[in-house]
C-alpha cells in the first residue's frame, strides 16, 4: 500500500485558477494605476500603443512575484486557500525558489504567444495563450498525480491539505 498522500482533484485545482485569475486582474490593474499616476495618464498613445517600455515587463515582474512567493511562502496562491490545496514537490516537501521559478517558466510560457499580436489580429493574440495554457494542464487529465507540464518540469504537484 502506498503512503503517498492523492493529489487533489481537478475541480479544485481547476476552482482555484478561476480564482487566482481574479488575483492577477486586480494585480493587473493596481499596477495599471500606479503605472498610469507615475506617467501622468501617458503609458498609451492616442491610439493604443504602449509607449512606457518598462509597463508590460513591469506587469509580468508583478504578477510572476505574486505566483512564485505564493508557492515558496506557504505552498498557496489566493486562490488556492479556500479550495485547501498547496504545491509540494513529490516528496510532500516546501517549492524551493529553483522549483518555483522553473514551474514560473514553464507555466507563463503561453504569454509568449500574446506577440502574436503582431503578425495576427488581437483576437488570435488573446486566444493564443489560452490554448497554450490547455495544452500546459492537458497532461493533468491523464497523468497518475495530475500534473501539468508546469508540475512535471519542476517536480511539483499539488496536493489537498491535511484536515
């Protein structure tokens, strides 16, 4: 009989994305208005255009921050908290920094995709990540421990707290 502990199940982890995606908008948009309040109202031109270079790096240095001190302070997102699940590597231990900026990588890989943008129109460019980010969980649906290519580079996955 084996003594790992099961990996929590889909609807939570999947629960709690939908959270943690309503974390990243409002971190999104806090720093949207710093951003906006440092520039004078000036990040975007009169047609759209980022024209603070430091806005969008800024932005992905945020929100990754978030994550990563998230999984290396306490193994929980936001949004993992009220479904009582955490990142643990497969021993059950702490996300190390190494583990967290590696599963970081790999996870925020499907932004890339948002530079589509411009060779594409803006509606490939917002779908593109999502299908990424599909193909990242897809192996979750399969895999015995449930991990996403994110879980399985790093060697993490996660697990339901002990009650």
């Amino acid at each position: 009989m084996s003594t790992t502990p099961l990996p929590a199940p889909a609807w939570r982890r999947f629960a709690a994305i939908v959270y943690d995606v309503l974390a990243v908008v409002a971190i999104v948009m806090v720093v949207g208005l710093i951003a906006q309040m440092v520039t004078g109202g000036h990040i975007a031109d009169d047609k759209g255009h980022i024209v603070a270079w430091w806005y969008q790096p800024l932005q992905a240095i945020v929100v990754g921050a978030y994550f990563l001190l998230s999984w290396i302070r306490g193994g929980q997102t936001l949004g993992m908290r009220p479904w009582r699940i955490r990142v643990v590597t497969r021993e059950g231990n702490a996300v190390d920094i190494r583990r967290g900026l590696l599963r970081l990588i790999v996870a925020g890989l499907p932004v890339l995709l948002l530079m589509l943008y411009a060779v594409a129109s803006l509606q490939v460019a917002l779908w593109a990540p999502l299908a990424g980010w599909a193909v990242i969980l897809l192996p979750s649906l399969f895999d015995a421990r449930h991990r996403g290519l994110h879980d399985m580079a790093a060697g993490t996955e996660i697990r339901p707290l002990a009650i």
